[in-house]
C-alpha cells in the first residue's frame, strides 16, 4: 500500500505468476497464469500499477477450459499475454493438458465475457506472445525463442516459424518472449536461466520485428541470481509505459524464508520494478521490499471484503477450483447464504476433489469456516497440490487434522465433534524475528476447532516447509479453501484475516 509515497511490493501478492500487461488510457490490465485451477487466467485492473483489482477470469467456462482429471498438478494454463489492439483486448495462452495447445480469446471488456477460443494449432511451444506491426501484421513468438506469422481472426499461421535468438549462450529455459514497437526499434524481452534462483531477463533489439536482433551489452538487464536479496528467481517480465511517459517492468518473483536452502510457500507473486532508458536499452532499478511510488496521483482499490457469505448469487472471480467446477458438484441457492459442496472425490488427495479457495496471500494469516458436516465429511485444505496438503476435517462426529506430505498420508489428531455447525480454523504463524537457524522452517500452521467463545482449541501444529515449491517441486503456491469428502457438506461463510500477532516459534 502507499506509505509516506512509497509502496511495498509484491503488487500482487500470492500464487500470480507470469504477469502480462497492458495500458489503454488511464487504466491498466494484467493478466496471470492459473495452471490446473478453474477458472483461467485471472484478470486485474489498476489505475497506478500498484493497486490491483481482480475483475474477472479469461477462461470461466467449461467451454474455454475443461481440464481432465488427467492434468497434472502444474500443468494446466501457462503465461498468458495480454494486449489492446484495434478496440479488442487479446489474450493468448498455452493450455498443457489433453487437447490443448495454444490458444486466442478476444474480449471487448476485460471484465468479460471473453470469447471462445481460437485453437492455434500451428504455434508450437509455451509462453506465446502477440505483437502488430504497422501494416497490421501479426506475429506471434514463443519459447524457443521462434516466431510465427499468425492470422489472429482465423488462428491460420501465414508461413514456417524461424528462430530469433535464445538469449546468453548455454543459458538455460529460453522463454517469456515479449515484443514491442518502442521507438524506431523493436524490442524482444525473454526469460531465460529457469524459473528457479537462476531465472533472468534479458533484452535484443533489431529493426524489423522478424529481426536481425542484436543482445543488450548489459544482459541480463535484470537478475537476484547469487545474491541475498530477500526477492529471488526474478523474472519473466513486460514491460509497460505509463501514461505519463515513464517505464515500468512487471514480474514475478518469489520470497523464500526459513533457513537454507529457503523455502517459498505462496508461489511466484507479481512485482513491480522502475525502468529508465540509456543508449536505448532499458535499465530496471532497484525491485527492493518498498519502493518509491510512481510519479502519478494514487487512486487506491480498495481490499476485497476478509469474510465472505456467500449471500450473493455467483462467487467471486478470486475463487477457484481444482480442475474444474461441474455445476452438480456446488450451490448458493440449495440453502440460500450457504456455499453447498457434494463430494467427488474422497479427500484432497483426489484430482478431482470438490473444493473452492483462494491464494494465500500473506505471509501470516488466519482463515476459518463454519461448516455444517451433518450430510457429509469436509473441511479446510491448505493446498499445495494433491501430495502436499494440510487438511482440518469435520464429519461421523469427528475433527481430525490430516497431513499428506509427498507418499505418506497421517492422521495427525483427531477430537469429538462440537454439536452443530462447526467452526474449524487454521492460523499460517510467520518466523520470529532473529528466530533463524540453518533448519528454520519458513513458517507454522497451526489447524483446530474455534469455539463460539473464540477459544482456539489447537489439534496440530505442522512444519510449513512441506507446502512450499522446494519440497513438493511445480510452478504454483499454496491455495486454501473448503472441500467435500463424502456426501453433502455446507458453509456458512469464509474468512481470511491477513496477518497474526502470534510468531511461529512461540
């Protein structure tokens, strides 16, 4: 948020990966990746690049995207770009599951709806990116780094792809190409390195979009690799001009904590970084914690709402599923002001479970539920993927905690149940400050039952590094939400509190 003109990055905080952005006027609009969750593509709106608003998902329906319980955890949607032309935004995105491929979708606003797709079967690859030239050309490039002529109403390719450049010799992961028109040059921005400590963002320039490119003397122009930054793996960037003539550079980024190697548990999240040019080339500034405020008036967005009652008639876009979201498998209007879920799967280790959540967003949080387990079993998951989840559970008159950790799957604790709806919670306790040691866990979760009286009765306390992407391995972040695992279970509402006054460690 804005303090005394600064602002504290990241500017979207929690699993967001692969920002792409875009300005029309005075607004700007930026999408990121979703892989196996439904609906893709989350879509946000700001008016200063720091205050985000999520406005809506590119890929709502099962018409857009239907994910088979075949897709595995990580794959799914990758690295959208989003662009205006022509009094359209575009969307292009690569879907990795069966059927998929790349694929277009057009939008008046950006809101939605969004178009059905456009299947690009003949653009190979991830990551693909959509740029015009002044004749109306459209050319579509994509890791490798290769690049096609693309009839973007059609989705017909208009002659054989060509490769452009792949970055430093032998540097790894070539991808995340972006192209720009900037002056009398066109820009290719990549990532390169990997999406681990190494990632990296480095630039070339030639004077046609098709090349010749000629490599920045200065690459990467951008990288935390091999250094203690509190902010790694920078990289896979766009860039964005402001109204106001300056630059900025969107991104993600992780935050690792704990002790070595250092562990990130909320994902790739979106930041925001300065960009000054010299010699024509871009020079990114500083991406510190808290950074000084961009040179316009701020015009705030405000939070969304910590609880939800679901008293309204659809959710909000920020929910998501794993997969998919069957319209027999949920209800806001079986019992009005209750979330309705019937179970599919029998527990979070199913990829095809009943479950609705959203992103942790925060390094300390606290989130609870009311649930009534009287037709069903069900609970709260914090959800890494399927092998890599902490569950607190309600159901045939019992609370039990579960831990799934990689193969093995424990019952950790296990109570009487309260009558009636039962309040179940579980607070994410953030490290101690100067509380470190080479093993230091990057933070606790502590998951119970809270009672009427707001009594905590804890029934575990589990080590956070177990959902973090250094553990479980994958491209996402850890999501929390309710679920059903046997009949009918119902919610009376969700609250997500962030920050807690209690530190892990004590």
């Amino acid at each position: 948020m804005w303090t005394d003109g600064t602002f504290a990055n990241p500017v979207i905080a929690g699993f967001h990966p692969d920002p792409s952005v875009c300005r029309v006027g005075a607004d700007y609009y930026l999408a990121c990746s979703s892989f196996e969750y439904f609906p893709g593509v989350p879509v946000f709106h700001s008016r200063d690049l720091v205050h985000w608003a999520q406005i809506g998902n590119a890929l709502d329906r099962p018409g857009q995207l239907d994910l088979p319980a075949s897709t595995p955890s990580s794959a799914g949607v990758y690295a959208p770009t989003l662009r205006h032309h022509d009094g359209r935004f575009w969307l292009i995105v690569t879907v990795c599951a069966d059927g998929g491929g790349n694929l277009l979708v057009t939008a008046t606003d950006p809101a939605g709806p969004w178009s059905d797709p456009i299947r690009l079967p003949g653009v190979p690859g991830i990551d693909p990116d959509l740029a015009w030239d002044d004749d109306g050309s459209a050319w579509c490039t994509y890791a490798g780094i290769a690049q096609v002529r693309l009839d973007p109403e059609t989705g017909r390719t208009l002659g054989p792809p060509r490769r452009l450049w792949s970055g430093a010799p032998g540097a790894q992961a070539p991808e995340a190409p972006h192209l720009y028109r900037i002056g009398e040059h066109w820009y290719l921005l990549i990532a390169e390195g990997g999406t681990e400590r190494g990632h990296a963002v480095s630039i070339a320039r030639a004077s046609a979009p098709d090349g010749p490119y000629q490599p920045c003397p200065a690459n990467p122009i951008l990288t935390h690799r091999g250094t203690n930054k509190p902010i790694q793996n920078t990289g896979h960037a766009d860039l964005v001009e402001a109204a106001d003539g300056s630059w900025w550079l969107v991104l993600l980024g992780v935050r690792p904590g704990g002790g070595t190697p250092g562990w990130h548990v909320l994902g790739r999240e979106t930041f925001l970084a300065p960009v000054t040019w010299t010699d024509g080339w871009p020079v990114v500034g500083d991406l510190a914690p808290v950074m000084a405020a961009p040179p316009w008036p701020a015009r705030p967005v405000p939070p969304p709402p910590a609880r939800d009652d679901f008293d309204g008639d659809r959710l909000h876009p920020r929910w998501i599923s794993v997969r998919s979201r069957p319209a027999d498998a949920w209800s806001l209007t079986d019992r009005p002001g209750w979330l309705t879920l019937r179970a599919r799967g029998t527990s979070p280790d199913a990829p095809d479970v009943t479950f609705v959540g959203r992103r942790q967003e925060h390094q300390a949080c606290r989130v609870r539920t009311l649930v009534d387990p009287a037709a069903g079993r069900g609970g709260l998951a914090v959800r890494l993927d399927e092998r890599h989840h902490y569950d607190v559970e309600v159901g045939d008159g019992e609370v039990r905690v579960v831990a799934r950790i990689g193969s093995v799957r424990s019952t950790t604790a296990t109570r009487p149940a309260p009558a009636g709806p039962v309040r179940l919670r579980v607070d994410v306790l953030g490290p101690a400050p100067g509380d470190w040691h080479p093993g230091k866990e990057p933070d606790l979760l502590r998951l119970g039952v809270e009672h009427a009286d707001g009594t905590y009765d804890v029934l575990a306390e589990l080590d956070g590094r177990y959902l973090s992407t250094e553990v479980a391995g994958g491209f996402t972040g850890r999501v929390v939400g309710m679920y059903a695992a046997a009949g009918t279970v119902a919610f009376d509402w969700f609250d997500y509190e962030p920050g807690n006054p209690v530190a892990a460690g004590s």
